[in-house]
C-alpha cells in the first residue's frame, strides 16, 4: 500500500511538473495575442482571452496544490463526508452564466 501511495505521489509530482511548463508557455502566447490585438479594440477577442487566463491560472492552483500534496511526507488521512450541494450548485451557476443559459438544480 504505501508503494502503491508514493507511485501516485511521483505520478502527481511529474504530471504536475510537466503541466506547469505547457500552461506557462500558453500564458506567453496569450500575453503576446493582448499586446497584439490591444491595438485594435474588438471585446469579443478581449473576453476569449481574458477566460483563457483565468482558466490558466484556476489549472495553476490546481497543480501547486498537487505538486504540494505530493511532496508531503506520507500522513494519516482522516476520512469524513463533505458537503458538496453548495460547490455543485456553484459550479453549475459558473458554467450557466459563461455559456448563458440557465440552470435549474433539483432538490
């Protein structure tokens, strides 16, 4: 079992670290498509790009925090049930509102 565990934290490590790099150079090209588009004004481009930032950067997050977990020494992790409903329904209302539509979560 702890093989098993610290398989997946090298996994997570190299993944992690390889993602990083690919999302770091998305993020030059995009700084590079603002300053070159920022000549001309067209918000349709302004907001596409401004969404791929903060995907780049939510996916960033995301990877220091497996990079984190997976440099952590092995612990003890205490199991316990999460409330999702509100997370859901936070997700749902995100993904109405850049798609506009709308949602409707049932109870």
């Amino acid at each position: 079992m702890v093989q098993q565990v610290n398989g997946l934290q090298y996994f997570a490590y190299a993944i992690s670290h390889d993602l990083k790099t690919t999302l770091h150079t998305l993020s030059g090209y995009i700084g590079l498509l603002k300053r070159s588009v920022s000549k001309q004004s067209n918000q349709e481009i302004d907001n596409y790009l401004d969404e791929l930032t903060k995907a780049i950067q939510q996916t960033q997050a995301f990877l220091e925090s497996t990079l984190h977990y997976a440099t952590l020494p092995h612990l003890k992790v205490k199991m316990a049930p999460v409330p999702l409903n509100g997370l859901i329904e936070e997700v749902l209302q995100a993904g109405a509102q850049r798609s506009k539509r709308s949602v409707h979560v049932l109870k």
